[in-house]
C-alpha cells in the first residue's frame, strides 16, 4: 500500500471523504454510506445504481479480458498497519451555538487484511480494524465524552463467471469526537453511539444486463445522556438492468426497495420505493449513475400519516486528467428523527470531492457538501418543531507521501475543515473550524 493509497483508504486525513458509492441501490432513496453520512435504518443495497466494476460487455476482470472457465492468479495475502499523529485546534469541539474551543492531539491506528481481489474472479475476503484516541487541551471541550473511537469491518464474496455474491458487515464506536470530512452529522452533531450493520448482495449477469438483489440490517444506540432516538432498520432491494444492444455502454433499469424504519419516540415506518435507474459508462474515464422513484412511507400508532415522497440520486465520476479526478453526486431523502419526536425530516444535497495531483509530488484533495433539511410531522410522538436547516461543509487537505524504507511508507499533511448550520431554530444552529498537521506512516 502506498503512501497516497493509504491516504485514500484511511481519512483520517479530515478533508479526504470516505464516502462508498459501491453497490447503491436506493430504489430512489438515497441511502448511502455517506450522502447521508449518518447510520441511519436505511444502508445501501448493493444491487447498485452504480454499474459493477466487472459490468461490462464481453467478459473483463481488472480490465483485462479473459474468456469464460479461465482460471486467474489468486491474490496473495496482503496486510498493511499504520499509525498517524495529528495535532490540531477545533474552534467547536461540541458543534454548539457557544460552545468553546480547544487545541487537540489525534492518536490514530489500526490495520487492513485482504485476500482476493473483488474485482477478479474467485473468493475475496477481508477485515480491518481502525482506532483513534482524542487528547483535548481543555477538558470541558471533551463534555465527558470517551476519547476513543472503534471500527471493525470485514467483508467475503465470491466473483463467478456470472455471478457475484458479497457480504459485508461493520461496527462503530463513536466516541463523537472526529477529524473526517465524512463523520460529520448535521443532525446528531457530536453524539456518542454503537453502530452496527450488514449488508448481502447477489448479482447475476444477463446475455443483455443484470439481476440485483440486496438485503441488509442497521442498528445506531446512542448513550443515555445524548437523549436521543436509537433507531434500526432492515431493506430488501431488487432491480432488473437491461444493457441494448444499440447502446452496449448504457444500462437502464427498474428496481423496488421495501423496508422498514423502527425509531425511539416515532411510529414504525414501513416504506415502497420503486425506481427508473440508468448507468452510463461514457469511457474508462466517465460514469454516471441515477435512480429516480417515488417513496410511499406509512406509519404506525396514534395519528400516524402516511406520506408520498419524490427520491432521487444522480452522479457522476470523472477522471478529467492523470493527475485530476471529481465525483458529484446529489440526492434527495426522507428519513425519521434521531432528535424529534413524531418527525421525519426530508434533505436534498450535494456533494462534490475532488483530487489533483500537483508538481513536486504533493496532492490536494477538496470535499464541499450541502444540504437543505426540513422537518414534518408523521405522527403524536412529539410537538411540531417545524425546523429548517442549511448545511455546509467543506474539506480541505495538502499532502506529500514520504519512502522511509522499501516497506515503511509515509505522509505529512496540513488540513482545514469548514461546517456551519444555519436553521430558524436557533438551538441547533453552529459553525466550526478545525485546522491541523498530521504525520502518519504505513507498513
């Protein structure tokens, strides 16, 4: 692994976004690893808007050609562990309209195994584990919150001539503290929780296209002080591609999503989406992907109301250069409160991340955001809030990697992060700077 992959891989570098498009399939509700960069009750399928890295036409693994029955190297085993050391001034440790700032140092670690390639045919399998530890200068900007984060993550998957099958799995301790463009959470803000979720998918190619089929669970149990919603979800997701012949770099397709929503202080919810999809690969350099739907979400209890939603999802990936490469992507979603009683709230956002290579072996990478979200009523749990928010956030990370040995790769770094909410309640409203170096190194 080197230095500018691990970079990639780990976003501790705060501004590099971890967000995963691979295998959404929303049945037009976005529900991403991270659009919504929330665990929310809806995970993404992996019946994917996003055409499949081996969904091309005739056969290809790794982008090379090889006939059916070939049989291709297996993948050795390859393990890399790294650490890195920041330190870094958070103007708002706590995301509050006055909260305090506070000088801060960053331990994190951790470790990636693999074998297999999931894009090669055969059996692929991993697990890695990722730990940070927050040191803050001033103790009142911890709030009392547990200084260490924990993930844990594994994936296994068989590639067929035809058939694709993958299942992945994740746990999250968030102490509420982070550095990571991607953790940031508008609603939830620096809330402690334990995260956990899975997600099975199963592709099957076509003479002309595909069958996609997806299933997955989600669990967020927020501590008792943060007084917010705990909330668990399941989906099932189905789409049917279909590849012209006139058109052999376009898929369009038609795909259903069910599941439902179980949230503390909310009815249950169970929702419908069915959805247009399209998949465009333009080159090796161009993608762009859509799913457009309709949501019908109804909800249980006491004065419960069920409501009709507009959902979609667009993007595109482009690598505009060697050295230059954007993906935007926007969506539009509906999902129960994590702080509201009886709501649902509906975002429409966008996102941009972006990566160029610069002279002298320096990278610079930029991730902006927003989202517009407001709140409405879908049963007696709580009071109208009527709450309307404005989200910005923006990343900002130079880097330089650094060859210490033939097997000890590192990097240095300088980031900035931006976020500010802007809503008519004044009690959620805040903005927050963290500037910040960080060091790390990879073996």
């Amino acid at each position: 692994m080197t230095a500018n992959s691990f970079r990639a891989y780990f976003c501790a570098l705060p501004c590099l976004a971890a967000i995963s498009f691979e295998g959404i399939a929303d049945g037009g509700d976005v529900a991403v690893d991270m659009p919504s960069y929330r665990m929310s009750a809806k995970q993404p399928s992996f019946a994917s808007d996003k055409a499949p890295v081996y969904d091309k036409s005739p056969i290809y693994y790794d982008d090379k050609y090889v006939s059916e029955g070939t049989v291709l190297p297996v993948s050795k085993y390859q393990v890399d562990v790294f650490l890195g050391l920041s330190y870094a001034y958070d103007s708002n440790t706590r995301q509050l309209p006055n909260s305090e700032g506070s000088s801060l140092g960053v331990a994190d670690f951790g470790f990636t195994f693999s074998k297999g390639s999931e894009s090669g045919r055969g059996t692929f399998y991993g697990f890695n584990y990722t730990g940070s530890s927050f040191f803050y200068e001033d103790s009142p900007a911890q709030a009392g919150r547990d200084n260490l984060n924990h993930r844990f993550g594994a994936d296994f998957g068989v590639n067929g001539s035809k058939t694709k099958v993958r299942f992945a799995t994740s746990y999250f301790h968030n102490s509420g503290n982070s550095l990571d463009f991607a953790d940031f959470d508008r609603e939830v803000r620096a809330a402690e929780s334990d995260d956990f979720g899975f997600d099975l998918s199963v592709v099957r190619q076509l003479p002309h296209g595909s069958i996609e089929v997806g299933t997955g669970y989600s669990l967020r149990d927020f501590e008792a002080g943060t007084l917010l919603n705990d909330g668990s979800g399941y989906y099932g997701d189905f789409a049917w591609f279909y590849r012209p012949g006139f058109a052999p770099r376009s898929s369009y397709g038609f795909g259903v999503r069910a599941g439902s929503d179980n949230f503390d202080r909310n009815g249950d919810q169970e929702y419908v989406t069915p959805s247009f999809r399209w998949r465009y690969r333009l080159s090796g350099k161009t993608n762009l992907y859509s799913s457009v739907g309709q949501e019908f979400r109804s909800t249980s209890g006491l004065g419960g109301r069920d409501t009709n939603n507009f959902v979609y999802r667009t993007g595109v990936t482009w690598a505009a250069t060697a050295k230059t490469t954007l993906d935007l992507n926007s969506y539009r979603t509906v999902s129960p409160s994590y702080v509201t009683g009886g709501e649902d709230f509906r975002s429409t956002g966008v996102i941009l991340v972006m990566s160029h290579q610069l002279p002298g072996n320096f990278s610079l990478s930029t991730s902006a955001g927003y989202e517009t979200a407001d709140y409405f009523q879908t049963g007696l749990g709580g009071l109208p809030s009527g709450r309307e928010d404005d989200y910005f956030r923006l990343g900002v990370n130079l880097g330089h990697p650094l060859r210490l040995t033939d097997h000890l790769q590192g990097d240095v770094s300088v980031f900035y992060n931006y976020n500010e909410n802007s809503s008519n309640s004044n009690l959620v409203e805040f903005d927050q700077h963290i500037t910040g170096v960080r060091m790390g190194v990879t073996y």
